[in-house]
C-alpha cells in the first residue's frame, strides 16, 4: 500500500472543517497529501475562495486540493460516477464534519441529513479499499437527558432528549458505534464549542454567547445577581482545542475504535462562569445568587427571549447536570502535547471579539 495520504473531508466549507483543514496541512510535513472536499452545491463558490486563500497560506498547489459537489443526504453522496471512483479508489482518511448544528432543527431534517447522510457517508466509506482511518464528529449531547458522569465507553440510553438535534447526534452515533468492527472508526465528541482561546473567532453566537451578550448589555447593573447556580457546570471547549485534537488522533492508530470526549476535565460551574464573564467586562462580580428555579421560570416566559436574548430552545443548556469524562481522550492526546485550556485563560479573548462584533 502506498504512503500517501488523501483526506475525504465533509462539510466544508464550515468554521471547524476550515480550520480542520487548515491544520491538516501545516500538520503536512512531507507537502504530499491530497484533499477531497465534500461541498453543497450552492457552496461551492465560497469553497474555492477558501481553498485559494489555504493554499496561498500553506504553498500547498491548487492541484492538491479537489472539490466535489454532491449532498450527504443523498445516496452515494449525489457524486458523479467520476468524481465518486475518484474517491473511493484514493481516499485513506474520511472525517465526517457535515451536520445540521441547530437546536431548535425540525426532526425531518434532523433524521434526514444527521442520520441518513451519516449512514450514508459509513456506506460510501465501506467501498473504499485503502481506507485507514474514519472519523466522525458527534457531540457530548449524545447524552441526551441523562444526569451523572458520562463516560467515553457509554452511548446506548434510554433517557430521552431536549431535542431533535441531540436525537439525530444520538442515532447518527449509533450508525457509526455498530460499525467499529468493520471499519477503522475514532468518534469525536466536543462539548460546548467556543471561540479561538487565541483570536476569539467565531462563526455563531450561541451556548455561552448568549451569556456575554447578556452581561455586555448593561454590565454594572446585571453583574450584581449571578443568574448561574453552583450544582451545573457549562462544559466549554475553544474551537482550536477542538480541531488540534483531531488532527492529532487523525494519523493515530491508538485512536481507532475509540470515542474521545473533547471536553473540559474541570468546567467551571454556571456560577464561575457568570463571574469570569463579569470580571472580564468590567472587573466586577456578583453580589448575590438567583435561586435556580426562580431563574429557570423566569427565562422560559414568554416574553423572556427579547430581554434576555437566550431563546427558550437554549435554557435547559444552563441546568444540564452532566459531568464529562475524557480520560480516554487525554491518554490519547498527551503525547501530542494537546489539552484544554481552562475557560479563565481566555475568556477576555472571547468575550472581546464578541463586544468588538456585535453581529456576525
């Protein structure tokens, strides 16, 4: 078998498969591997803009790099006989990004493009005869409405979900896990994804966003009753923890049959996030703490969203009594020299880049 390496990458173009990529090849030390990008149709003029200013960044030729337009909910990917021999003869790596990351999404949608494209994707990748290595992004949620320690090795429950997103992350996840035997599967799952702990970038102002919007509106007046609680932690991971993590197991052959757990070892309670927060405004902290229950009535009333900008599909997120394990995927990442870094360190980074970009 050959040395070389091609990456089947799906959806790109996207915050965390631009930057997947982008790691991918500063990570590229013999300049030999070769991508093949999975794009909506509609998206495809925004991913060449995307390849062209990656190739510029990396020196990496244009040649290195292959969109092909076609849809993960449709059978075979919607690929062209070309383009899908293409890929099934050159591919060695898969990482399956594309998903519907929306709370409040319908459930057609949901089961469609979540777990349909899933299975499809795990069907495609079955006809790949050089294939080494699949990974598939899925999300701590999976947990659904469970409570308690989740663990890395645990998956199949029965406790229900807040929504139609963690119900489709869930199943979509189950497609992947029953396959582990047959292919060379790692599944990758991040908590609540944030900013870059080092520019602050985003792409969308949700989880703890909703949070330092809410702070930023009138600081000095809400910073004084903490609306978080000391029995929840807010499980945050930056988007650069996220990526460096996977790029790191994507060669990694102790990865594979493994779930890893992309999260914080030791979040900060919803009460210590509030603080940070605050203290990263204006240097001032709470004086007092709402009572939980109080709070949770309060932000699902209905005129609750348009003061204070947490629609009522995000609230539970703030009461979630989950705690994450990532022993596995902190054995695994050690080597690499990757960890999380913990909220504190960078919480005035994110919370500038969203005072200095109000909208996005």
């Amino acid at each position: 078998m050959s040395n070389s390496e091609t990456l089947f990458i799906t959806g790109f173009p996207g915050f965390i498969a631009n930057r997947l990529l982008e790691r991918l090849l500063r990570t590229d030390s013999r300049n030999d591997r070769r991508f093949i990008l999975l794009v909506q149709p509609t998206l495809t003029a925004r991913a060449k803009d995307e390849i062209a200013a990656l190739a510029q960044l990396s020196g990496k030729p244009l040649e290195a790099f292959r969109l092909v337009e076609g849809d993960i909910s449709q059978p075979g990917l919607g690929l062209t006989p070309e383009n899908a021999a293409l890929a099934r003869e050159q591919t060695t790596h898969v990482f399956h990004l594309a998903a519907v990351y929306d709370l409040a999404v319908e459930r057609e949608l949901a089961l469609r493009v979540n777990v349909g494209g899933t299975r499809n994707v795990l069907e495609f990748a079955r006809s790949m005869p050089n294939l080494r290595h699949f990974h598939h992004v899925s999300t701590c949620y999976v947990a659904g409405k469970r409570e308690g320690v989740i663990l890395e090795t645990e998956l199949r429950h029965d406790a229900g979900y807040r929504n139609f997103y963690e119900e489709s992350k869930y199943l979509s996840e189950l497609e992947v896990d029953r396959l582990k035997n047959e292919l060379p599967i790692t599944i990758h799952r991040p908590a609540v994804v944030c900013g870059d702990s080092k520019t602050g970038e985003t792409a969308k102002y949700d989880g703890v966003y909703y949070l330092i919007h809410y702070l930023l509106r009138w600081p000095n007046l809400l910073s004084l009753i903490n609306i978080g609680n000391h029995e929840v932690s807010l499980n945050l991971v930056p988007v650069d923890f996220v990526v460096d993590g996977i790029a790191a197991l994507a060669f990694d052959e102790r990865a594979i049959g493994k779930t890893v757990q992309l999260a914080d070892p030791s979040p900060l309670t919803t009460n210590e996030l509030f603080n940070a927060i605050a203290r990263s405004i204006n240097g001032g902290h709470s004086r007092i703490t709402a009572p939980a229950k109080w709070v949770r009535f309060f932000l699902m009333l209905p005129p609750s969203p348009s003061i204070t900008g947490l629609p009522h599909h995000a609230v539970p997120y703030f009461f979630v009594k989950q705690i994450y394990d990532c022993s596995q995927a902190q054995e695994l990442l050690a080597p690499h020299g990757i960890s999380c870094p913990p909220f504190e360190s960078y919480v005035t980074t994110v919370v500038d880049f969203a005072r200095k970009n109000p909208t996005l």
